[in-house]
C-alpha cells in the first residue's frame, strides 16, 4: 500500500511539474521561435555577407556557405536560454508594476549570461579555435552587445502582449455587453409579449360572457371551442419564437371561436404555403393582427365582413398580410395597443430588419403587413 501511494505522489507530481512547465513557456510557440530563428539567421548572413564576392571569385563559397551556417547555430544557441529564461520569468513572475519590470531585467542580463557562456563552451568543445578568444572580451564587449538585443526584444514583446491584453479586454467587453444586450432584449421581448395574453383572454372571456347571455346554446359552443383554442394556444404563449404553422393555427382556432359569437358575419381564409410553414416567426403577432381585423374592423360593421390571412416570400422576406373588409381606419391613426406592442417587438428583435404596415382597401376594410427577415437562405421559394 505504501508502495502505491508513493508511486501516486510521484505521478501527481510529475503532472504538476509538467503544467508548471506548460505555464512557464506559454507562448513560446513555433511561429515565435521561427521568427527568432529568421533574425537571427539574417543578423548571421549580414555579418559576413561584404565577403560574399570575394569568397565567389576565390572559390571559397562552400566556406562562406559553412561559416553562415556555423555563426546561424551559435547565435541560435545562445537565443534557446535567453528565450526560455525571459518566457518563464514573463509567465511565472510578478505581472505588473516595478516588480515585473525588475524581474525582466534580471532575466534578461542572467539568460544573455547564459547563453554566451554556452556559446563559448560549445566553441571550445568543438575546438573551432574560436574558443581561444579571451573570456573577457566575451565578457566585456559580447554580453553587453546580447544582453541589449535580448531586452529590446524583451521590450517589444511586453509591448506586444500589453496590446494583445487591452484588445482581448475590450473583446471581453463587448461579448460581456452584446450578452447583457440580449438580456435585456429578451426580458423585454417577454414583457410585451406578456402584455398580449391578459388582453387576448380578457377580451375572448367577455364575448363568451355576452353570447352566455343572448343564447346558452351558443354560448356553451363557444366556450367548447375556447377550450380546444387554449389547449393549443396556452402551451405557446410563453415561447420566444414559433413557426407558421403553429401560428396558422392559433389563428384559425381564434376566427373559428369568433364565428361562433358572429355567426354568418364573420368568414374567414387562411392561406399559407406549404413551403413557408416551417418558417420561425415571434408568437401572437399574426394572431394579434388577426384579433385586431375582427374587433376593430368586422365588429362595428353592421354586416361583418371576411379575413383574410396570407403568406408569401419576397426575396429574402417573409410577407404576411391579414386583410378585412371592415370598417378601415381614420388615415394617420396607426392602430391602438396591439400594433404598438408589434412594432416594439419587431424593434426589439429584428432592428430595422422587419417593420408592420397599414393600409386601408380600395373596396373597405385594412390590410395589415408584417414583413419579417426570413430564415435560411435555403428557403423553398
């Protein structure tokens, strides 16, 4: 049993040690260690490339060519301390403030150290002859020439990384902003389409009431239809979007209940492809227009009237219209409670994408029509 706990810790920490590691030299990735690589070989070749003719017309290009490659792997070399020590002292150490900026530095002057004497040791272990360079000129002239490149590209990066910062901060920002945007608008969505429901059920309630008062008979049919109407319509009215489908049919079920209350005055069509029914659509608005048709538009007629519920594609909109043969409407008057509370959903949801128009007809009544973006460029046309 000790066995395998000791085994377990030294698993665990063997884990942590590699996530320390993983944190130490995030950020060090291929593309920054190919860049690094690119400078480097481009500081290499600038050194000597005067005595790239020379070398040409001598027949001593295959020495030039070796010497690049030999002054490239020095430098590189040097840069593997220098970037894995100013990385882990980035990540691991303080991160803002005088702090940081004191830790930096001594990275930077510790790694450069480092790698010079890396560079000179594999020098003389190779026996280059290079290695025979005095220690202190290394020292004196060669650590303070890498110790400066190393903290202006040090400088350059925290630069880099303070931008990189205040761009995913502001990115933060506007997800956070966009998110409590579509809060808020979907709070409000709700509130309006809350206001309709007490004013659907209120209004249909009273007519059942007054038929219940001029025949029982009609009434008790009318009150049977409400029921199947609320049975479908009751289980939607909290939903942020529906289809068309669904819609027709809340419609249809509310102009069936009305025709019981107006009998012969009331006719009704709906007509919407099939093509079209599957498209999503905000819940209530074709029935609110619907309920607004009959209420202000059939009911003071003394004959009544039809509606007429339709649905077409235009481009890349959804058309529905309800038109009645009503009364119509006084010109500028622009509807009552129902239309603002449409007009403040479609604000709410769609921006200037979709919009509610009036009209009266050439031969009486309204026509109403709900112009909504359509869903899916796919759309069966």
């Amino acid at each position: 049993m000790s066995t395998q706990l000791d085994g377990t810790r030294e698993l665990a920490g063997a884990g942590g040690g590699v996530q320390v590691c993983r944190r130490a030299l995030h950020g060090l990735t291929r593309q920054v260690i190919l860049i690094v690589a690119a400078l480097l070989f481009a500081r290499a070749a600038g050194a000597i490339v005067e005595n790239l003719v020379v070398a040409a017309h001598d027949g001593h290009l295959g020495d030039w060519f070796r010497y690049l490659f030999v002054s490239f792997a020095m430098l590189f070399l040097m840069a593997i301390p220098m970037l894995i020590g100013v990385t882990a002292t980035a990540n691991l150490g303080p991160q803002r403030g005088l702090p940081r900026f004191a830790a930096l530095a001594a990275a930077v002057v510790l790694s450069s150290l480092a790698g010079l004497l890396l560079r000179v040791a594999v020098w003389e272990w190779l026996g280059t002859g290079a290695g025979r360079i005095p220690l202190d000129v290394f020292l004196k002239y060669l650590w303070p020439r890498y110790a400066l490149l190393c903290g202006m590209l040090t400088i350059a990066s925290e630069f880099y990384r303070r931008e990189v910062a205040s761009i995913e901060a502001m990115q933060r920002a506007e997800l956070e902003k966009a998110a409590l945007e579509r809060e808020m608008t979907e709070a409000r969505l709700q509130s309006l389409q809350a206001q309709i429901e007490p004013h659907f059920l209120f209004n249909t309630l009273a007519n059942v009431r007054r038929l219940y008062d001029q025949s029982h008979d009609a009434g008790a049919r009318m009150l049977e239809n409400l029921m199947r109407y609320l049975e479908v319509a009751l289980p939607r009215m909290r939903e942020n979007t529906t289809t068309l489908e669904r819609d027709s049919e809340l419609v249809e079920a509310f102009l069936r209940v009305q025709q019981v209350r107006m009998g012969p005055r009331l006719a009704f069509s709906v007509d919407i492809p099939a093509t079209l029914r599957s498209q999503p659509v905000p819940p209530m608005m074709l029935l609110t227009l619907v309920e607004n048709a009959v209420k202000h538009g059939l009911n003071p007629s003394l004959s009544g009237g039809r509606v007429r519920v339709a649905a077409r594609r235009e481009e890349e909109q959804l058309i529905l219209s309800v038109a009645d043969t009503g009364v119509g409407f006084a010109p500028g008057s622009g509807g009552g409670t129902g239309l603002a509370n449409i007009r403040a959903r479609l604000a709410a949801q769609f921006g200037d994408r979709a919009d509610l128009g009036l009209e009266n007809n050439e031969l009486g009544g309204v026509t109403a029509t709900l112009m909504l973006p359509i869903a899916g460029g796919a759309a069966a046309r």
